[in-house]
C-alpha cells in the first residue's frame, strides 16, 4: 500500500519544509556548492577538534564582555533561543571593522 502525502497530517505538506527538504537535496547532491540557506553552514569549517575552545572563548565572551551570569551563560549556550541567532551583536562589530558597515545587531533581516 502506497502512502500518499494527503494522507497526512497538513505540515508534512508545508512548503517551508519541502524548501528544507530540498535544500538538504541538493547539498547532498553538490557537497562543493555553498549555500547560504539558514541552519546549513558550510561544511569546509567543521572541525570538532576545535569545538571545545571555541565554545570556551564563546562563553567567556558572554561571562566577561556581556556581563552574564554563569546560568544566563549556560541558557544561551544550551537552551533554545533567538531564530535569528546569538552572535549578531559580532557579526555587526566585524561588519563595522572590517568593512566599515554599519548594522543593527537588534534588526530582522
């Protein structure tokens, strides 16, 4: 028997999710190719041998230039958060140094 997609319930069907699903396609498909979609960074920079100090200068960051909490640190790092991230206050700094643009780290782009 043959399932059919109106079978289901209506998110299955969702287009944001058939966007999602063929994304992941066709980075499957060119692993060269560098997408710009949200949640599909560029693979090229993965190193999980560095994730552990990258993650610390992360969280001294937030504890030593924020100001936050050794709790509000573990809530930004491991709770769910921003959809549009935590480190766009960085992203602006950099755009300001290094390009001399100036962004809104509080704006929705």
């Amino acid at each position: 028997m043959d399932l059919a997609v109106t079978a289901l319930h209506p998110s299955v069907d969702d287009p944001a999710l058939n966007s999602m699903n063929f994304l992941n396609e066709v980075a499957q498909h060119y692993p060269a190719a560098v997408s710009v979609a949200a949640g599909r960074p560029y693979e090229e920079f993965f190193d999980s041998a560095v994730l552990a100090e990258h993650l610390d200068t992360f969280r001294r960051h937030l504890a030593d230039d924020l100001g936050l909490s050794p709790v509000q640190v573990d809530r930004t790092l491991l709770q769910y958060g921003r959809t549009k991230g935590i480190v766009h206050h960085l992203i602006a700094r950099n755009l300001a140094v290094d390009e001399q643009l100036t962004a809104d780290p509080r704006r929705s782009w």
